[in-house]
C-alpha cells in the first residue's frame, strides 16, 4: 500500500507541476472564449485556472495564448503520446 500512495502521489504531482506551468504560459489578461448551451462565455486568467481542464487548456488555451494556433497541429502524435502516458500511470 504503501507504494500505491506513492505511485498516486507521483502521478497528482506530475499532473498538478503540468498544469501549473500551463496556468504560468497563459497571460494574466487573455481572455478565453467558448459556446456554452448556445451562449458565448468568456474565462478570464483566474477562471481559467480554476474551470478549466487540463484537456482543454492544453489542446485550445495554451495555443491560443501563445500566439500559435497550430502549435498541436504538427505535435499531434506528442499530445497523443502525452495523454496515453498520463492514463498508462493513472491505471497502474
């Protein structure tokens, strides 16, 4: 058991270290925005940070944020690559 905790550990420290980088790349005044049930709503740095996945904020924000719209387009193999090793170590 106590291996597990440590594995879990590891791994919410990893996603956490992660997100939090992406949180520091994203301008404190960039402005995200997304249709919700047919209505446009609009995130700002700190609602991003709080309401937004780790997903979505790597597939959309963080592109968006630094100014480069196909940033994933040739990475898409390393983005795939970087979600199967997240879910690889969460089933582990």
């Amino acid at each position: 058991t106590d291996y597990l905790k440590a594995r879990i550990a590891s791994i919410i420290m990893l996603i956490s270290s992660l997100e939090n980088f992406m949180n520091q790349k994203i301008p404190v005044d960039f402005i995200y925005e997304r249709i919700e049930h047919e209505k446009l709503k609009k995130y700002n740095h700190k609602k991003i940070e709080t309401h937004i996945s780790f997903k979505e904020k790597l597939e959309h924000i963080l592109p968006k944020a630094i100014n480069n719209l196909n940033f994933w387009e040739s990475k898409n193999e390393e983005l795939e690559i970087i979600f199967i090793q997240l879910l690889v170590q969460l089933k582990k």
